[in-house]
C-alpha cells in the first residue's frame, strides 16, 4: 500500500515491540548491539522494520543524542558520502543507516571504503566516523560472487549479521501492531480511533502481508482516515473472495490496499482543505507536507486550479 499523506510516512520509524518468539529474540540482540559500535547488517524483507530496527540500536546506544542519519543507496553518489571538500566528513558522529546498502553503484562502493575506519582507528577526521548500520533485502553473499558487490566491504559492513523476521512468521503480533496504528494515525490526525470487527481483524490474521509491517501500518492508516472500516476493507475482501473461489485469475491484495489507500489520501486533503477553505497553503502545513507536494497531489487527483495560496 502507499502511504496516505505524503510526507507523513517517514515521520516516524517506531521499533513497536512483539510477543512473538523471533522478534523477543531480536529485542534482546538490539539491546546487546545498542551497547557497542560494532556495524550492524540488517538483513529483512521490504517494510520488514530494517530502519526502526536501526533506529532503535541508536536510541539505546551512548550515541542516543547525536544524529540519526538514515541514507537510501539507490543513486547515493561518491561525493555525497565523502561530504565538502576539506570540512570534517557529514557522517562523523551519531548512527548513520544506509538503507538498501545492495543499491549502492560501484563507486560510491570504493568510496563508502575508503571512509570506513579500520578496526578500532577512528582518527580521519573526513571519513564516517559514525557508527554504521546497513539494511539489505538481497541476498549480499550472492552478490558479492556476482562481482555486484564488493567482498571487502561486505566484511567491512557485517561485523554482525541481524536478521529481521518476516510479518506472516510472527502473526503473533498483528493485533498490537494493528492496535498500536490504530492509536498512533487516530492521534496524528485528531480522528476517534476505530474498534475492529471480528471480520477485519480475522482477515488481518489470514493474510500473507507481502509488504510486511510498513503494509499493516498503511492498512491501519486507512482505515482511521476513512473513517468506515466496510469502505476501506471493501477492496480487501472483494479480493479476498475472488482468491477463495480459486477462478485462476491471478488477484492482489496490494493492488486493492492501494486503491484504497489512494481513495483515503484524496479524502483527508479535501477535508483539510474545506476545513481552511481552500487555502492550499494553510492546508499544507495541517497536513505537514510541502506547498508543492499539496499542487501535486491536487493535480493528480484533478483539484489543481481549485483554492488561494
């Protein structure tokens, strides 16, 4: 599912603790790492939690108060790495999360090396002196033999190696996620927190979540913007029933959260907008996204000449 506002998405990377059995296991290893700067490779499914997982090593370490720098690999340039020239590198104190580290081209690759202190010489001043986690949804061992990926820098980055379950290996903790979003977009958005029916909350068990935990999350998400459980999970049990009657027709449930999720985000800014009479900027700081994301998304949902600025 995409999310529903813009912007809001990446607000909040919350590390929502379980009761299943692996990810009990995986708290108790997040507190040992948090007491060390070892690097850290994260390796999980897309919307599995690598950067709350991340997030959440930094907020117990001594390194809580200095930066979280969270980095996407996909088109990360050397340069970016390295920082202005001459000044102490950007990547010096806190914890910086390279998400995707797989995504990360040849160069920046060398580059990322070249910064890395080597064992315990933390004394370059330009390169990262930050304490390093990685997340990869690949395969990384494969991609090395590939010649995709550097073989030194692999061991560089894994001085230990964590991996994150999957949401359908611990449904166990569907109904706390499910309740904890609930709570969470009822609060952000100032909206009564809705109670599940059986029937929804039988279909949250019964799902295989392919986009895991940032899924659920959206799924939650929709259903406090509607406000109508039956309208946001319409799509989902339509869907659902077509793959029971097993017609061969291939069916996806994330095509129908998408939809639906696209439905809610159109609803929420035109209440926004209504509720500042179609001032398009004042609508823009309710929704805590950009001015230019708003006329975005007000073209594409066919509101582009509509309201004042």
């Amino acid at each position: 599912m995409n999310a529903i506002v813009p912007g809001l998405e990446n607000t909040n990377h919350l590390f929502v603790e379980g009761i299943s059995p692996s990810v009990k296991g995986v708290e108790c290893i997040i507190r040992e790492l948090s007491g060390s700067d070892v690097p850290v490779l994260l390796l999980a499914e897309h919307g599995a939690g690598k950067r709350a997982t991340a997030e959440r090593i930094h907020q117990l370490s001594a390194r809580r108060q200095e930066p979280f720098h969270a980095v996407a690999c996909r088109g990360l340039t050397p340069e970016v790495l390295e920082g202005p020239a001459g000044e102490k590198g950007q990547f010096h104190e806190g914890t910086l999360f390279l998400e995707e580290i797989g995504d990360l081209n040849v160069a920046a690759q060398r580059k990322l090396l070249e910064l890395l202190p080597e064992g315990e010489n933390k004394s370059n001043s330009t390169g990262i002196g930050a304490r390093l986690i990685c997340g990869t949804a690949r395969d990384l061992e494969a991609e090395v033999r590939s010649g995709r990926f550097r073989e030194d820098l692999y061991y560089r980055i894994s001085g230990v190696s964590l991996r994150l379950p999957p949401l359908r290996q611990r449904k166990e903790d569907i109904p706390h996620l499910v309740s904890f979003f609930l709570a969470k977009y009822a609060s952000l958005f100032s909206l009564p927190q809705p109670s599940l029916s059986r029937e929804t909350q039988q279909l949250f068990i019964e799902y295989g979540w392919p986009g895991n935990v940032r899924e659920l999350e959206d799924a939650a998400k929709a259903i406090v913007v509607m406000g109508d459980e039956a309208l946001a999970m319409g799509g989902l049990r339509s869907q659902l029933a077509k793959a029971d009657r097993g017609n061969g027709e291939r069916v996806s449930l994330k095509e129908a959260s998408k939809a639906a999720s696209r439905e809610a985000e159109k609803e929420l800014i035109l209440k926004v907008l209504n509720k500042t009479r179609w001032n398009r900027r004042r609508a823009a700081q309710e929704l805590q996204i950009s001015y230019k994301a708003l006329l975005y998304k007000l073209k594409q949902i066919g509101y582009g000449e509509y309201g004042t600025s």
